[in-house]
C-alpha cells in the first residue's frame, strides 16, 4: 500500500465533487490511499449531502448570489470556497484507520493538519473537547466555519475556526474532503502547505508517498459525472 499525491487542479463546483467521488469509488489502484488539493475556477459553496437546499440558500443569501452551490457527497454542513484551501482524502479499506470510528478518523487527520500548521508558523492547535455550554450541544450540521467542533483545527489564540472536514465511508475506502479558511490562517504559503500536509498524512499512515500522475482515463469519466453534480436534479434533491 502506498499514498498516492496527485496532481493540483482547479475546477468548477461540479468538477471538483465528481473528482473526489471518482477519486473514492473508481480509482485505479484501489489499495492505495490518495490525496489531492485543488482550486475553484469561481466563487463556490458547497453543502452536505443531506442538507436542504431551501435552508442553504437561505443562510447563503445575496452574499452568494453570484456563487456555484453544489451538494457534496460527504455530509457536513455549507463551505464556502471564495476564501480556502481545499484538500480531498481517501483511506482505502485495507488500512486500519478506514476501520475506525469516524470521530477516530477526524481526529487523526485534524492533529496531523494542525501539527503541520505550526510548523508552518500558524498559532493552531486542535479543539480537544466542547466548551461546557449548551450552545455547543451537536445542532446537525450548519454553517462549518460558524463555530469549531471537537477535533476541528482551531486558532489557539483567538479559538476562531481554521479547519473543518466531512467524510463518507463506502466499502472502496473513506473519503475526506476538508477545507482551511485563509482569513484566519493569514497568508498561508500555499506550495508549503500542500507539500508538507500530505507528507505528513502519509507518514501518519505509515505509508510511501509516490506520484503517479492523473489517473489515465478519468477526464471523460469525470465530465460525464460532472453533469450529475451540476444539474438540478442531485442539488435540489431535498
């Protein structure tokens, strides 16, 4: 088993999902964790898979008017990507953290993002626990950078939100796809980050990193499934 670091893209709302769902269900190499970053080719939100959209477009409001909204097919609540760093994550069965409860996953890949981001010379820390308040009782997912939840990468200053995930877990693997807001990470250097961070997942994982390039093949497979993530259809479905 090996991890495999493709190569950066940047694509449309659409795109972008149908590549993280494609890098789950139908990657070449099935035995292999995988991990890209990647780019919006315009300002985008994203939103959970079982979330309504009626509620979305109502918290997004005018302020994303302009704005691609696609459903992802992780849960978690609305991304917004005009302002991140975005990366997508898959643990193929055959590893034991694929196994693990989900809150098990979470954790391990936010502790080795925030260790990353302190070696970076970013404040962060992981938030280790819920304040003692009922308002941080679990409300189903919302807004994700409205407040941090345990095990999201926090500010260790400010306590402000840095990073925060969603996953879903099929029998080809575990999926992550997380995101980093670069209004509380400052200016992050984006080459050093999306260098260091897989490096670091990989070595969590007790894995080689190799590149083996853009799986061949995948570029028609995508666009047929970029359709599907684009339509009315899958985004409105609720």
């Amino acid at each position: 088993m090996s991890f495999d670091f493709l190569p950066a893209r940047t694509d449309s709302a659409a795109t972008n999902m149908a590549t993280d769902f494609l890098m789950l269900q139908h990657y070449p190499t099935p035995a292999h964790a995988r991990f890209r970053s990647y780019g919006w080719q315009r300002p985008a939100f994203t939103f959970g898979y079982s979330q309504k959209i009626a509620w979305v477009r109502e918290q997004i409001g005018h302020d994303g008017a302009d704005a691609e909204l696609c459903r992802r097919p992780t849960g978690g609540g609305i991304v917004d990507h005009r302002n991140d760093w975005t990366y997508a994550l898959v643990i193929p069965p055959g590893h034991p953290l694929f196994a693990d409860r989900a809150v098990a996953s979470y954790e391990a890949v936010h502790r080795v993002l925030a260790t990353t981001l302190q070696g970076l010379g970013t404040d962060a820390r992981l938030k280790e626990s819920c304040d003692p308040d009922p308002a941080c009782a679990p409300v189903g997912p919302g807004v994700c950078f409205d407040r941090a939840e345990r095990f999201d990468v926090v500010h260790a200053t400010t306590g402000r939100k840095i990073a925060g995930a969603a996953q879903k877990r099929s029998k080809r693997g575990l999926l992550f796809q997380g995101s980093l807001s670069r209004a509380e990470l400052g200016r992050p250097d984006d080459d050093a980050l999306a260098e260091a961070f897989p490096r670091a997942l990989a070595s969590m994982l007790g894995l080689e990193v190799t590149h083996p390039g853009w799986p061949e093949l995948w570029d028609d497979s995508i666009d047929a499934l970029a359709e599907n993530y684009a339509s009315p259809e899958w985004n409105e479905r609720r």
